[in-house]
C-alpha cells in the first residue's frame, strides 16, 4: 500500500513539473516574440527619424506649380505656359494694378484657352487671382483641369450676368461638353475688383471657390483620373489672372 502510494505521489509531482516546465517554456516564448516586435518598432522608428526632412509630407502634398507672371516681358507669352492657338485665342503679359493695389505684372488671357503641369497630376487644388476686365461682355473665368490633351478634360465655368452668376461643370471628350451639374447666384461678380478663386479635385470629387466660398459641389465620372491644368475665358472676353498655385499629389 505504501509503495502504491508512493508512486502516485511521485505520478502527481512530476505531472506537477511537466506542467511548470510547459508554462517556462511559454512565457519564454512570448518574452521573445515581444521583445522582437519592441525591436522591429524601433527599427521602423529610427527608419522614419532619418528620412529627409519632409520627405513624408512630400508624400502627401507639394506645391505642383506657382507663376505671378512678375518675371515676364510685358506684351509676350507666359514662359511657362503651352498656348493653344485656337479660335483666335490670346494671351499675353501685361502690366496693371494688381490685387493688393500695387502695379505689377499678371497674364491677360482672351478667347481659348492656355496650360501647364504635367500628365500625371492627380489631385490638386489650383489658386489663383482673377479680374474681369471687359465689364461689357459680363463673362467670367473658366479653369481646366485633368486635361488629357486640347479637346478632353474636365471645365469648371463661370457666366457673369447682369442679375448673378452661374456657375457650371462639364466634361468635355472629343471637343463635346457633357454637363454635370449647374449652379446659379443671384450674387454678380463684380468686374471692377478682384477675386479669388479656388478650384479642388480629389478623387471623384470637385469644389469650386470664389472669395473663399463655396460655389459649386459636385461629382465627376472618372473618366479622367490624371492630367494637365489650364485657364480659358470665353471667345471675345478678356480675363486677368494673377498668383495661381497648385497645390496637390501626383499619381
């Protein structure tokens, strides 16, 4: 009786130590595997430390492209803009009195339309100054964006009236206009002044400022996901643009 006794006592401790040894071995395993996940976040975190200084932003955000035109000969081209003779378009620098009452030079753009940027621009917001200079024609600016070439890109429109303005987007393939949406104000812009405008693409979706407020909120199809950047103002209308900057993210 005592040596059966025994014996499970000695069953029980070593039941005992197998379990403790299994436990050992599986906290060792977890301290391990810890202990490997700290070191490969600091690794991550020394990694991001020495990139260069805003190379992370640069991911994000940049500014694409700014022009003031001040560098420019009065009576020329914008030198770092594609004009696209059509229609009898026009463009050209000249010399008046800017938004912040000094005199300096801005681009003066009538009939079609002028570009700039790079094919691979995706999202980005554009910038700019603007002023009506014909007041008897009552047109407004009107800006392209994610142009594939002159007759497919989106166009944000503005058409000045004599009792508001209304505001329009298309999508324009093979040269046709296709609208998506419209929007009219009973708010005229004012062609003796200066304004803001601000045009934003990101994604499928379009805003459009005038004087830092919303003029136009709206969908586009995806039909053109990346592109070029241009300025129009309608036939026989003329148009100062001033400080435009494009702000935004390649594909």
């Amino acid at each position: 009786f005592k040596s059966h006794t025994i014996k499970k006592l000695m069953a029980r401790e070593n039941l005992v130590l197998v379990v403790l040894l299994i436990t050992a071995l599986f906290v060792a395993s977890v301290a391990i595997l810890g202990a490997g996940c700290d070191q490969q976040e600091q690794e991550q975190q020394q990694e991001q430390e020495h990139q260069e200084p805003g190379q992370q932003q640069q991911q994000q955000t940049s500014a694409l492209f700014s022009d003031d035109f001040n560098m420019e000969q009065t009576g020329g081209i914008p030198s770092k803009w594609q004009v696209v003779f059509k229609d009898g378009v026009f463009a050209s620098v000249k010399g008046t009195t800017q938004s912040n009452d000094a005199f300096g030079m801005v681009l003066e753009l009538k009939g079609r339309f002028i570009r700039t940027g790079e094919s691979k621009w995706k999202d980005y917001t554009i910038d700019t100054e603007f002023k009506i200079s014909n007041a008897g024609e009552h047109e407004g600016p009107e800006v392209m964006f994610r142009m594939q070439d002159d007759n497919n890109y989106y166009l944000f429109t503005t058409e000045t009236q004599p009792t508001g303005t209304n505001y329009a987007l298309y999508k324009v393939t093979d040269g046709n206009k296709l609208e998506f949406k419209q929007r009219a104000s009973n708010k005229r812009i004012d062609d003796t002044a200066w304004h803001k405008l601000k045009v934003s693409i990101k994604g499928n979706d379009f805003t459009a400022y005038v004087d830092d407020k919303s003029v136009l909120t709206t969908t586009v199809d995806g039909t053109f996901n990346t592109g070029y950047m241009g300025l129009m103002s309608h036939p026989f209308s003329s148009i100062y643009f001033d400080n435009l900057v494009v702000i935004g993210t390649t594909a």
